[in-house]
C-alpha cells in the first residue's frame, strides 16, 4: 500500500488510479475522486490545478488513466496529491453518444457504490478492461455494461444467484423464462471480457437483462435512481 512511513497517522501511496470525478475547490484547486488500484475509492486535493501554467489540470478529468502519489492521513477525508503522471486517456469514447453515456454512468455506479479506503484491485483491473474496451473494439457497449454492473455485484459481495433469483421484497423480472437471457448472465458473471465479443442478444433479452440487472443494483445500493446519468443509460438501454 504504502511507499514509504512517515508516522503512524501519516503514509506515503503510490498506485495507479482512474478519475470517477472532479470538481472546484477554492480559487486554483480541484478535488479528484479516484478509484486507486491499492487503497480503492480515495478523495484527492490538486492544489493549483485550475491555474493556467498547471499541468496537473488535464490529468484529472473523468476517464483519465493515472499514476499518483499522496500523502494519507488516517484521520482526514481528503488526501493532498504529491505527484501525478499520465498513463492513459480513453478519448475515442467521446466520439460515440451510447458509449459515453454508458462510460460515465459506470464511473458514477463505482463512485456511488463503494466506500472510501476499501481496496478492491480486481474491480478496478475490470473498470481499466471495460473503459479499453469501450475506447478500442467492437463489443456491444450495453453488454460491456452490464458486464461491469455484474463485477461490481460480485466484488461488493452481492453475487446474483441465477438459479433462485429471489430477495426478499424484490420482484425481479422473471429471467427463467428465456433460456438465452441465463446464457448471458452465466457469461457476463463469469468475468472473462474475451467472451464477450461473441454474445448475440435479441431485444427482448437485452430489455431482461437490463431490468434484471438494475434492478439488483438498486436493491443492494440506497439513492441511484435519482442520478441523472442513470435515467439516462436506462432510457437507452430500453
């Protein structure tokens, strides 16, 4: 986690991160929100990012790939950014109306679903696959969404159960009736994104899916449906 020790309360974190999110903090700062490959969710101060010469700016808008390195205090919510380099910006989403929508929706999803400082690598190993997959190949974006809404069950410990999908109080959409929509499900759960490319889906089963899917989302996790991204990749995705 840590490159090197300071102090009991204070630690050094150098990791690799995605930005979820910015935003103006004061005159010349930003606040990023990161989703760190070591330390999971972290809140981050840029300080002097908004100035003209700052070169750290640019570096945190949302669906930037980075490098960081900060300084974390036990005690305190947001973190100070030491240093920042570039990795990656998966700029070729911008071009395509669905698959921005869809990747800005699962920044918010990651954003509004996990706590800070709780490390979970292998979802972001699976936010990092989905996000280059969006960017470069032509997989159906819907069904790279639904595989990261899938991840994201998995990794925060609410793994669908295909076999008997029933919670108490939710009526979930009866995806038992259509052999193909099981299909899908057991192949976006399995994890593997090199499986993905071959799913046909009708529109029917992408409907199932979709509202099967959400539906889960919004049982396990308190306050989405009111986020506008998402009002907007369901009206899409319907």
């Amino acid at each position: 986690m840590c490159k090197g020790l300071l102090g009991y309360n204070n630690l050094i974190v150098s990791t690799s991160a995605i930005v979820l999110k910015s935003f103006s903090y004061g005159e010349s700062s930003l606040i990023a929100r990161c989703f760190s490959e070591k330390n999971g969710k972290v809140s981050l101060i840029v300080k002097g990012a908004k100035k003209n010469k700052s070169p750290k700016g640019p570096y945190f808008q949302p669906l930037c790939y980075i490098d960081i390195i900060y300084n974390h205090k036990l005690n305190r919510d947001l973190q100070i950014l030491s240093k920042v380099n570039f990795r990656q910006y998966w700029s070729k989403i911008l071009d395509d109306l669905l698959r921005v929508s869809l990747a800005i929706s699962i920044l918010e999803l990651t954003d509004k679903t996990m706590s800070d400082n709780d490390p979970h690598p292998s979802l972001f190993l699976t936010l990092k696959e989905v996000l280059k997959a969006l960017n470069n190949t032509l997989i159906d974006p819907k069904i790279l969404f639904w595989f990261y809404e899938c991840a994201l069950l998995n990794n925060l410990g609410f793994q669908p159960n295909l076999e008997d999908p029933k919670l108490p109080g939710l009526i979930l959409p009866n995806i038992k009736n259509d052999s193909n929509c099981i299909l899908i499900l057991s192949t976006l759960l399995s994890g593997n994104i090199n499986q993905l490319q071959k799913i046909k889906v009708s529109k029917e089963t992408s409907s199932l899916i979709s509202d099967y899917l959400w539906s889960l989302i919004n049982y396990h996790f308190e306050g989405l449906s009111s986020i506008k991204s998402f009002k907007v990749v369901k009206k899409l995705l319907s």
